[in-house]
C-alpha cells in the first residue's frame, strides 16, 4: 500500500466502510495493527466475495452454521444480511430442515472441526464425496472447509475482543474501538479536515468580495445537504436491512443452525494408549502439505492464507515479550504452540514446559477458554489478563489465538482429505 504508516488504518477503515455502509466492529479492533487488517480483509473478500467453487448465498449460509455452534449472534447476523442480499433464499433461515441435503450434509464435519477437529477422518470425507445426487466436489469442500475454519476461529476473535457485546445497555465499556482521533471520514480519506479543507478554499478566493463570500456559502450548504440526503437514503436502507434481520434472528434459537448443539470441547486425551491420535507437525505440516492442497483445489486461496499466517507471526511484540523477560519469536510461538497442544497437535522440537515459564495463569486461562469455548468469554476475563499491558497488546493474544485455531482445523480437515485421496 501507498500510504503511509499512520494513515493505513485509516485509510483501511475507509474501504471497509464503502463496502459495507458501516464500519464493523472486528475491523476497528484488527486496526490496531494495520498491516493484518489489511491482509485480513483481502482474505475474508476472497472467500466471499471473489471467483470460487460455491455459491455466494451458499457462502454466507456455512458461515451462518459456523457462527451459530458457538453462538455468535454477531456473525450470524451478519451473515444473515449477505446472505439475503445474495439472493438467499429465506427459508433457509428458518433451519437446517429447510436447507437442501447436500448443505445439509455438512453439519457433522462443521460440528467436529469447530469442538475436536481431531476426529475428522477420512470418512467423513468420504461420505461428503461419495456419487450421488447431493455429493461435494473436492473443490467445493476445500472451499466450505476453509469458510467453517474461518468462521470459527473469527468467532473467538469476536468474543475475546468483546465485539459481541459491542451494542446494547450489557455493552463492554473497557474495550475500546480504536479511533483515528476526532476525525471524520473525509479526513481518514484525504488527511485533511473537513474545516481545514473549507479554509483553504475559502483562502484561494477573495474573502472581499460578500458575493462571492455567500456563493461559496451556498455552495457548502447544497454539498452538505446532498451529503446528507444521501447519508438519511444509506441510513433508511440500512435501517430496513436490519430490521430484516432481527426480524429474522432476534428471537431465533440459534440451534436451529446445528446439528447435536450439546456437542462441544473436550480435553484432548493425554493417555499412553492415545498417543496415537496425536498429531505430529513434521509427518504433515501447514508449509509442506496443506498449502499446495488448498491451493490446487481453491486457486489462490493458499497464499492468502499463507499470507495472512506469516503476517500474525511477524506483527511486532517486543513489548509483550519484554514484559515476560524473553524474545519475541519464542513468546509468540509459546502462545501458538500451547493453543495446537490444546487441539492435539505437537511439535517434537519444542519443548513444552516453556509454556508454563512464559505464560502466567490467567493468561493461559482467557487464551483457552476464548480458543476451545469462546462463547464462555466475559468481560472479567479480557480485564484480568495482563493489566498492565496495553489494549492493542491484548487484541494482538486474540489474533495469535484466531490464526493458530484456524489452522488447526485446516490441518485436520486437509489432512482427511489428503487421506481419502491416496486411498
């Protein structure tokens, strides 16, 4: 990008904000570290927006299920608006019963990869797969899996960072959006204020002349009141979108959107007679395997993803580190390393007993909790971790633990997949 420094988030809150008629509080939380965001909303794009192996209704609806099994009405929301705006239809939202089998069919593998990604196999694959009138494409699945993988991990972004809780009188006070300072949009737009901008006009015309003078006032009233037109249109639209939706989902069960909703995280088994279900990082890794997978079957996607996993590793954590007295790199790949542990994936070379040296208690508490059961989050735990550490600090913990989580589950998935296709 063109822009400098400390006008990126700015000028990545503005293009959010022509796409979407509102800036969403996920974005304004990434904007604490501009160069994610960015890579952040080309990926989210793609999956959603770009060329690709599924429908765009069809997109929305997986990440509406997705959303929905740890119930984050945020997203599903959200979603639910795309999702009538690509033509959905809205019976669909009603429930699975209303959804044709084949979008039907993915419940289960939704339901495992976002609890215990660890017993997806090859036959589950295989049954998505197998001929028959409702059978997925390879490149379809990769397609959803990415999207249900996706969802997923964004959903415990949502709650560690308190964007579910944004509106309304139960609302989190302590986390806050971040704002480029008392400017409005035009400003973020073009680094100018919109007072300073009037005056620079003013000052290339002669303020002598009182007919000029009240031309130019007249001017500024006919553009602000057009804006303004335009603004009450955006807004009564909006408005009539939204009132759609919470017509739609404000007294909607979300577990109308699941299958077995009483399924949920557990313990990933540590037993000797287990130690097979134990993945290992050097028989199939991200970097060697899953990355030429995806991106066969779901042109590009791989290196946005890929992307996107090397920009949360190289986002800048001195002082985090420096706080628990080691480097940066082996802070975060403590924090990385612990939340794969938790999901049964481990990495002969590391040794885990650094995660207990670098991580305090209550740290490792609010990353697994927003990791394995996001929707148990309250605004307690964001506040007692690392009280001494600065918001940006806090919201970067959650985009390790979104990032980490999400390739967790594509590692499963993808090496299901790559099961079924030797077989």
């Amino acid at each position: 990008m063109s822009s400098s420094e400390p006008e990126r988030p700015q000028f990545l809150f503005v293009k959010a904000l022509a796409s979407r008629g509102r800036l969403e509080a996920v974005t304004q939380q990434m904007g604490y570290h501009p160069q994610y965001l960015d890579s952040f909303l080309k990926t989210q794009h793609y999956l959603l927006h770009m060329d690709g192996p599924l429908p765009f209704d069809c997109r929305h609806y997986i990440a509406i299920m997705a959303a929905a099994r740890h119930r984050c009405r945020y997203l599903v929301n959200l979603h639910v608006l795309q999702f009538l705006r690509a033509g959905g239809d809205p019976q669909w939202l009603r429930g699975l019963d209303f959804i044709p089998p084949k979008l039907r069919n993915l419940s289960e593998i939704n339901k495992i990869l976002a609890h215990r990604p660890w017993l997806v196999t090859k036959e589950h694959i295989e049954k998505l797969l197998k001929i028959s009138e409702w059978s997925w494409s390879l490149a379809e699945l990769v397609h959803a899996v990415v999207l249900l993988a996706h969802c997923h991990a964004l959903a415990s972004f949502v709650f560690g960072c308190g964007c579910e809780q944004e509106e309304g009188p139960g609302g989190r006070g302590t986390l806050k959006p971040l704002s480029p300072g008392n400017q409005c949009f035009c400003e973020a737009a073009s680094g100018n204020g919109c007072t300073q901008e009037l005056l620079r006009i003013g000052r290339k015309r002669s303020l002598d002349s009182c007919m000029e003078l009240d031309s130019l006032r007249e001017r500024i009233q006919r553009i602000h009141l057009e804006a303004e037109g335009r603004e009450e249109t955006r807004l009564l639209q909006q408005d009539r979108e939204e009132d759609l939706v919470g017509e739609v989902t404000g007294a909607t069960n979300l577990a109308c959107y699941m299958q077995d909703p009483d399924f949920g995280y557990q313990d990933f088994a540590r037993r000797d007679e287990d130690q097979t279900q134990v993945f290992r990082v050097q028989d199939y890794s991200w970097e060697d395997h899953g990355f030429s997978l995806v991106n066969r079957l779901y042109s590009d996607i791989g290196h946005l993803l890929d992307e996107k996993f090397r920009m949360v590793d190289g986002l800048q954590s001195s002082a985090m580190a420096k706080r628990q007295g080691c480097e940066p790199s082996v802070f975060k790949r403590g924090i990385w390393n612990y939340i794969h542990c938790m999901f049964g994936i481990r990495y002969d070379d590391y040794d885990y007993a650094e995660v207990n040296h670098l991580l305090e208690r209550m740290l490792k508490v609010y990353i697994k909790t927003v990791t394995c059961y996001p929707e148990k989050t309250n605004p307690e735990m964001f506040d007692r971790f690392w009280k001494q550490f600065k918001h940006s600090e806090k919201v970067h913990v959650n985009l390790l633990i979104l990032e980490a989580r999400m390739q967790a589950e594509l590692l499963y998935a993808l090496q299901a997949i790559t099961q079924y296709m030797v077989s």
